[in-house]
C-alpha cells in the first residue's frame, strides 16, 4: 500500500523520468566517446591541444594581423576569425543601412517606390543565400575587366577581377589622434544629452541640444577627419605592368561574400523594419501631435521608441545570422574561420574534434552572449500574464 | 459596366502614379530607371536568345544560350542517376504529391490516421525507389542530384527535424527541470552553430563516433546534420505555438483526468500546432535554401549541378544561363510556399 502511494507520487515520479533522461544521455555520450577514442587509436590520431604550437605551413592570401607561414595554427585561428569578425561588422552596417532604406521605401506613399521595394524583398527573400554569394563570385566579379583596365574609384581606389585595390596610410600617427578626438566629442555630447534631460525634468528648460549636436558630432569630427586624411601620406596603388602595386587588395571572395551578405539581409531587415513602424498604431501619432508636439518631435519621441521595441529582437536574431552567415565564405575560399581552421588547418592535422569545438566555440561565445542580452530584454518588455 | 470599371481603374492607376506633380515626377524617373535595366536584360533574356539547337555552336545571337539549359535539363532534374532509371524518381515524386493529396482531400476523421499511415509508409518507399534493391537495381547516392536531390535532402531533413523539434519545445516549456534544461541547451546549442559547420561537422564527426565497420552513407550524414539543426529552429517554431495557447488548454485537460502525454497529444499539440503552421513552414523555405550547403561537402544539389555545368568545356560562359535556370526554380518553390504560409497565416487571423 505503502510503495503504491511511493510509485505514484507526482514527486517521485518526476525524479525517475529526469533520472531517467540523464542516464539515456550519459549512456550514449560514453558509447560515442568510447567508439571515437577506439576509431582515433585505428587511425593513429593523438588528441590533445598541442598541435596549436605546430608552426602551420598555410598561406593566406587576406591576413589583417601580421601572420606568416611561419606562425603556429593558433595564429591561423586567429586570422580566421579576425576575417569572419570583419565581414560580419561591415556586412551588419551595411545591410541595417540598406535594409532601412528599402523598408521605409516599402511604406513609401508613392506607389512605384513601395511596389519596387517590395519586389526587392519578395526577390531577395525566396533564393538561397549560397546563390547570391556563387553569383557575386563567379558571375559579377569574375566577370570584371583585367587589371589593366579596371573601374577607377575617383583615382585612388580600382575594382578589377583580381579584387579591390585601395590605398593605404603611410603612418597612422595622424590618424589615431583624429580618432582619439572624435571619440571625446562623442563622450562629451552625451555627457551634455544627459545633463541636458536631468536640466529639463528639474526647470522644464530646453537646452540647444540640436545645435550643440551639429557642432560636437558633425563639425568637428568632419573637420579632424579631413585634416587627419590630408595630413597624412597615401599609399595610392598604380598600375604597373600587368597589376597594381601599393595599397592595400582586398580579394574578390571578400567582396563577393559582402556583397551577398548585404543584399540578402537587407531584405530581411526590411521586413523588420516596416512591421516596427506599422506596428505603432495612428493613435499614438494623433495623441502625440495632440499634446503640441511638431511631427519631428512625434517621430523621435512617440513612434520610434515603440517602433524600436518591436524591432530591436528580430533585428538582433538578423545581426546573428549574419555572423552566422559569413561562413558561406567557405564556399567561395574566403579565409575565414570555418574554411580557414575548419578546412585546411583540419586537413593538415586531422585534429577533426578539437578543430570543431573551437571553431563552434566562437560562434557559440558570441552568439550566446547575444542572446541572453536579448532574452532578458525580451523579458522586460514582454506583457505579463498571470 | 465593364467599360466603366476599366475607367475607374484607368483612374486608380493615374492616381497612383502621378497623383501629385512630385509623385508623377518620381514615377517618371523610376519608370526611366526601370527601362534601363529592364530593355537591356529582356532583350538578352527572350528577343536575342537562342531557344532551338543542341550545341554551343547554335547559340550566335548574342544573347541567352537556352540550348545549354535544354541540353542539361536532365542533370538540373535528376543529376548523374542513370537514365534509364528515372522513371523511379518520377514515381516516388508523384507517390509522394498523391500521399499528400489523399491525406488533404481525405474526411476530416480519416484525415489523422491516414496522415499517420502515409507518414510510415512513404518514407521507406522513396528510399527503396531512389536506391534500389528487392528486384530493383542499386543506384549509389553519389549519383542522386539536381532538383531531386534538393527535393530528398529537405523532405527527409525535415521528418527528423519536426518530431524532434515538437520533443524539444515540449520539453522546453516543461516543469521538471532536468528536461528543460536538457532541452534549452540542444535548441540554443543547434541555434547558435553556423549550418555550414554543422554539415561539415555531420560529415566528419558521424563516421568517428559509430562503432568500428559501421558506415553512415555521406548523404545521409548531410540528411542528420540538417535535420539537427533545423530541428532546434522548428523547436522554436513551435514554441511559439505553445506559448500562444492559453493556460487553462492543458489545465483543463489535467483536472478532466487526462495524463501528461493525452493532454499534450489530444489537446495542447492540434491546437498549438495549427498556430505554429506559418511560422514551420518559413523554416521549411530556410531548408529548403540552406539545403544548398551540402556543396561544400561535394553533394550536387540543384544549386551544385548548376555551379559544376560551368566547368564543362563543350559550354564556356554558360554562367549567367545556369544561375537565372537555377535561381528561377528556387525563387518559385520557395515564392509559392511563403505566400501559402502567408495565407495560413491570415486566415488564423481572421
């Protein structure tokens, strides 16, 4: 009587079948395990981190840090995901530019601007994005003229089939103290934002935001960055014999990757962005002109702050993608991390399982880290039921 | 009345284009705009192109050489499986539409259970057509390509990814837990992992975990790999559903006496699912196009039998024809089903 009681307690029940669970998984995790340590013994392959410290012997023909065929494969990693690191950035600022322009170009009032942007989404959003990164490798840029007579960017830059060849600063030193003042700036007018909002809900005084603004954020950096640029000595690349000399040559594969990665997000963003916006029901416009505010002020102060909470998680979870995506590079042999460390590095050491986990560990630090933030947002502003 | 109504959306379309001056202005300039682009690539596409012929030869008008598409045509359906074999991937895809059709067309009480029958009895058949064996001959996966591969890999990717991906947004929204925890970390873990890795990962790490002798077929190694992944996004999918449904769905199941699994099977999952339905079939169309990353592991889909035609010598420049065929066929398959998610998705709405 006793033990029926004990078998059917909720409680004790719900132990059994976790227990349960646990003891499946552990199980097969062991068979696996045991079966990988079996079949690497067969084939003479040690594990262990040490191949790290192996000098790599890999050429790569796009390095931001100062690696050589001399440097260990940890080296290698790092190129690796320095270059993924750099493709996604640019390819974030570029599609939310994009993307943003499409959306708002979608609810346009004009009906030719709004039906173009909408076939822009409709297009981009159906076909696989390794269709856009094959096309932009093999049909766009491999379809360039030669070096010699490449498609001159003002003078100082040139897009021919062999990549994009673009200047390069002789010294940074001018360069660094521009940026080091355009940063104070930056600090400086968020400083004023804040004493400005404390000053404004203690006296109601409005104090010259805008104008202070143009001054801090516009002017100045404006001005540093245009005597940064003259101060300094150019590198500018010029044709001699058959390819260009100097500068800096950022390889097809990277513009093709970034191009594919900008053309297809930004359709995505798009759609983002246009629910955001329309998400923000009239009322709230007619209220807030309602209270006396001008329709800039409606803008900044009642729609873009809710338009922004229903944007800001699934842009996030595009930003995301794009990390994510930046390793259909491997199919076109952009170095990054995945085609970098997971193809040749693997391929010279057959190290398969350390090389997966880390190469999944970036993606994964990053993406988690990413994701609580976004949860805990998510959290905070979802409706709370009972 | 029929010329009246033409008027009146004579009268639409003047007000849509060039309802103000600067509106009218702004159409001008897109319409120039669009010609621009448009009289150059039509006349590639259709007026200078090249329909009849059977080489390269053939094709001297300048524009597209659609010869190539028709000479390929084959390959960009069925890759290298042997001619004389199609006729059984004609018969597993229409095995396959009318299993579909039946269960659609079927009354609303058989519906369930001759959903289940087809959903044990087809994937077996589709495997036996394509490779053969029991009286048919043996046709090895490295030969499967083209459309039919794409078709394969997505259909069969997905029958692991939705019953895992329901397992895991139950055990997701679950109060025991080990469960849940167990469930956060496959669906965050699967989520967070570019599909690329995973395929690459499938391909090397699947035969090192088996029992010595035991080979997994390469394709079926890229099928796992992608159900995996999209089953943590169909979880998610899911969840959704689940978390849309009101509490007192299950609460009530619970206090008529039902156990955990009848209340989620009878109660909970139709309702839940029928609200998830727009939101799997997106993830549907992300398998579909992620579908093509299996090139990197030397499986030719549509996407990769078009990419290897480039390299055939007989046809030099064939770039821009391969990728508008292949780029066509995507965009319909994956058009057709994100209006038909759209439209579910309205329709729930209503």
């Amino acid at each position: 009587m006793n033990l029926l009681a004990f078998i059917n307690d909720k409680r004790v029940r719900d132990w059994f079948y976790q227990i349960a669970v646990v003891v499946l998984l552990v199980g097969l995790t062991v068979f696996f395990v045991r079966n990988a340590s079996e079949n690497m013994l067969k084939a003479g392959i040690a594990s262990g981190f040490g191949f790290l410290w192996r000098t790599s012997g890999i050429e790569v023909p796009f390095v931001l840090t100062g690696y050589t065929q001399a440097d260990n494969i940890l080296a290698l990693f790092w190129v690796g995901v320095a270059n993924t690191m750099l493709v996604t950035v640019i390819a974030i600022v570029l599609a939310t530019l994009l993307g943003f322009v499409v959306g708002i170009a979608r609810l346009s009032s004009i009906w030719l601007v709004s039906a173009i942007a909408g076939a822009y989404i409709e297009f981009v959003r159906n076909i696989p994005l390794l269709f856009f990164v094959l096309f932009w490798y093999f049909g766009v840029i491999a379809a360039l003229p030669a070096p010699r007579q490449s498609l001159s960017v003002f003078g100082v830059a040139f897009l021919n089939n062999r990549g994009l060849t673009i200047p390069l600063p002789d010294g940074m030193e001018n360069l660094r103290i521009a940026g080091w003042i355009i940063l104070a700036c930056v600090l400086a007018y968020a400083a004023f934002h804040l004493w400005a909002r404390k000053r404004q809900e203690r006296t109601g005084l409005h104090a010259p935001t805008l104008r202070v603004g143009l001054v801090l954020l516009l002017a100045i950096p404006l001005l540093t960055l245009a005597w940064a640029v003259l101060a300094t000595r150019w590198d500018v690349p010029a044709l001699r014999g058959f390819n260009y000399r100097g500068g800096f040559v950022v390889i097809p594969e990277f513009v093709a990757l970034l191009a594919a990665l900008v053309t297809y997000t930004a359709g995505f963003i798009a759609e983002i962005v246009r629910g955001g916006i329309q998400s923000v029901s009239h009322g709230q416009i007619e209220a807030g002109s309602a209270l006396g505010l001008r329709s800039g002020q409606v803008l900044r102060l009642v729609t873009i702050p809710q338009a922004l909470r229903v944007m800001i998680p699934p842009l996030t979870n595009q930003y995301l993608n794009v990390l994510k995506n930046s390793s259909f590079g491997a199919a076109i042999a952009y170095p990054d991390v995945v085609s970098l460390f997971m193809g040749s590095a693997l391929n010279n050491t057959g190290q398969a399982i350390e090389i997966i986990a880390m190469t999944l560990a970036v993606y994964l630090v990053i993406g988690l880290a990413v994701s609580a933030l976004m949860n805990w947002y998510n959290a905070r502003i979802a409706l709370v039921t009972r | 009345m029929s010329g009246r109504a033409s008027f009146s959306s004579l009268s639409l379309w003047r007000e849509r284009l060039f309802g103000t001056p600067f509106t009218g202005f702004v159409t001008v300039v897109l319409l120039l705009a669009i010609g621009w682009v448009a009289v150059p690539l039509i006349r590639w596409a259709l007026i200078d192109a090249t329909w009849r012929g059977t080489t390269r030869a053939d094709c001297a008008a300048g524009g597209a050489c659609w010869v190539f598409i028709r000479a390929r045509f084959g390959q960009f359906m069925y890759g290298l499986y042997p001619v004389d074999q199609r006729w059984r991937v004609d018969i597993a895809g229409i095995a396959f539409v009318l299993g579909i059709a039946a269960v659609v067309l079927a009354p609303q009480r058989l519906r369930l259970k001759l959903g289940l029958a087809m959903l044990v009895v087809l994937p077996p058949l589709g495997i036996w057509l394509l490779s053969g064996g029991f009286g048919l001959r043996y046709v090895e996966t490295r030969e499967w390509g083209g459309l039919m591969l794409t078709l394969f890999i997505s259909i069969y990717a997905s029958l692991i990814a939705i019953p895992l991906g329901i397992l895991f947004a139950l055990g997701r929204q679950s109060e025991l837990r080990v469960i849940r925890l167990i469930s956060v970390i496959f669906i965050e873990f699967w989520r967070g992992v570019p599909i690329i890795a995973v395929i690459f990962l499938a391909s090397l790490l699947l035969p090192l975990i088996m029992p010595g002798g035991i080979d997994i077929d390469r394709l079926a190694r890229a099928v796992i790999g992608l159900g995996f992944v999209i089953a943590a996004y169909m979880a998610e999918a899911v969840r959704g559903g689940l978390q849309a449904l009101p509490k007192g769905q299950r609460e009530a199941a619970t206090a008529l006496g039902l156990t955990y699994w009848k209340a989620t099977g009878l109660i909970v999952l139709p309702q839940a699912l029928r609200i998830s339905l727009p939101a799997m079939t997106n993830e549907f169309i992300a398998l579909i196009k992620n579908t093509t990353l299996v090139l990197v592991v030397s499986i030719l889909d549509l996407l990769g039998i078009a990419q290897a035609s480039l390299a055939d010598p007989n046809w030099v420049g064939m770039n821009m024809e391969a990728y508008a065929f292949s780029g066509a066929i995507y965009w319909l398959i994956c058009f057709a089903l994100s209006r038909w998610s759209r439209s579910l998705e309205s329709r729930r709405r209503l």
